[in-house]
C-alpha cells in the first residue's frame, strides 16, 4: 500500500495543530503530535466512519483517553470533514468548541469527555462490551499515554477487557517516555509496558508509532486476534516533525514566539513539498 497520501495527511493534520497553537498562543503540543500519525491512520484508513453522519450506529469508535492531547484529534477531525477549518482559529478562545479536552457536547466526532487521565480504557471497555452485546460489529480504538499508566482505572479497565474477551477493542499507548513532570521512567517506571498487559491476558504488539505502514499492520494484527483484546506499545518520538522540539520535554506544553512557529510550519510545509513530488513521480 502506497502511504504516502496519509503521510501527506499527518502533516497537514501537523500544520493545523500549529495552527491551534497560532490562535490559542500556547497548547499541548508535544504529545499531540507524538500520536497524530496514529490518528491519521485511524481516521483516514482504518476506521469505518462517515462525517456526514458522526453517530451513525455502525460507526467505529475513537477515544482519546490522553484527553489533553486533543489537538491531534481536532486536527483530524478537520482534515476529515467533520466541521469547517475555519474554527482552527478560534482555538484559546472563551466558547470555542475546540475545549483544551474533547467534550462530546460542542464537538461531532467526539465519543467522551476525556483527559481525567486513566479513564479511557475503561470507558473504551465499556462501549466494546456493549457493541457486542448489541451485535454490533464496530470496533473500539483507543490512545492512552505513558504517563497516564500508573493510574490503577487502566488496570481495571485492562482486566475488564480481557475477561470478556473484547476482541473488538484496540488500546494503542503512546509511548514518547516524557510527561510534564520528566521522563516517565523516573517519575513513574511502567515499563515493561508490552509483558504487564500481556499479563493480564491482552494480545500486544509493539510498534515505532510514527510510522504509518506499523500502525496499520498492527491494525491487521488485532482484526485477525480472536478473543483477546489487542495492546499496541508505539514508541513515539514527543514532537514528532518539529526537529527542534523533538524529545523534549519544552514540548509538553508550548508557548513558542512567533519566530518559533514560523520556523516549525517552514519544516512541516517543505516535508509536505517532498512528500508530494515523491508521491507524484511514483517514489
């Protein structure tokens, strides 16, 4: 499969978490776009989803239990046709739909308010449990954050899953090994994150979470796992695509200058000029 048009789409999706930034002066940045390959992926190739219709009952689900990285998802949900771009813009604003965490109320697309960290999984649990009580054939997707591991809800929420065997849910961790507090080895050691969900009966797979061919072999790998859960383990890099951003913890929450920003759209708009040339000559 060619994905080279969903790179082009991660980038995108990257400048209008920019572009969030731009209008709001400041966001969380850095997991954002830590994971927003995973979410394009989602969003533009893996997941059964129509805009036109955001509660259409066959749908996929899509939660992100890392609330505060909402800018990746707004950013996709744009790109995706769920609401005008145009509302970028207002992102920092007193009313905006585009809230510091996804809230079901003011946005479509949105499945739950999230970002109470370590609730994600459960809810996602929940929701799968209740598709296939109802014969429902949607799957369940969800992005959790290694920071937010050590909350025990992500293990009641893990045993939950396995013990019912829902097959139909997918929990990808964003591992980027930094949070607010520091490195996530120091502040809270999880690892090793792949063997404790395997522990509680979890198939896992473990993937480099920036690359979009990885995510969707994983993808594969859950459709085809019978009656386990599916754990993806994505290293990711903590703002990814912004070379001077990239692994640090500055990243967390960025309140850049305008030199900053201008210098960190110029990198995404020329991997975008690459991206193409090399799509358009077949590379």
């Amino acid at each position: 499969m060619n994905t080279i048009p969903l790179q082009i789409e991660a980038e995108l999706a990257r400048l209008n978490v920019l572009r969030m930034v731009r209008a709001g002066g400041s966001g969380h940045l850095g997991g954002a776009l830590s994971c927003i390959d995973i979410v394009t992926a989602l969003y533009f190739a893996t997941m059964r989803v129509n805009p036109q219709a955001p509660k259409d009952p066959n749908r996929d689900r899509f939660l992100l239990s890392a609330g505060h990285k909402a800018m990746a998802q707004y950013a996709v949900l744009g790109r995706r046709g769920y609401f005008e771009e145009a509302l970028f813009d207002t992102y920092g604003s007193v009313g905006s739909k585009l809230g510091g965490h996804p809230d079901l109320h003011k946005l479509p697309g949105i499945e739950a308010n999230t970002g109470a960290l370590g609730h994600g999984l459960s809810i996602a649990a929940g929701m799968a449990l209740g598709l296939r009580a109802a014969s429902n054939g949607g799957r369940v997707f969800t992005i959790l954050g290694d920071g937010e591991l050590p909350e025990g809800a992500n293990w009641e929420g893990a045993s939950i899953a396995a013990h019912h065997r829902l097959d139909n849910l997918v929990a990808f961790v964003d591992v980027n090994d930094l949070q607010i507090s520091g490195p996530t080895a120091e502040v809270m050691n999880m690892e090793p994150i792949a063997d404790k969900f395997a522990a509680f009966g979890w198939n896992t797979v473990t993937i480099d979470g920036n690359d979009i061919d990885a995510v969707l072999d994983a993808v594969s790998v859950a459709d085809g796992e019978k009656g386990r859960p599916t754990v993806v383990v994505a290293r990711t890099t903590k703002a990814k695509g912004i070379s001077f951003l990239e692994g640090t913890l500055a990243s967390h929450y960025w309140k850049p200058t305008v030199e900053e920003l201008d210098r960190a759209e110029r990198e995404v708009h020329a991997r975008i000029d690459n991206l193409r040339e090399w799509n358009d000559h077949g590379c």
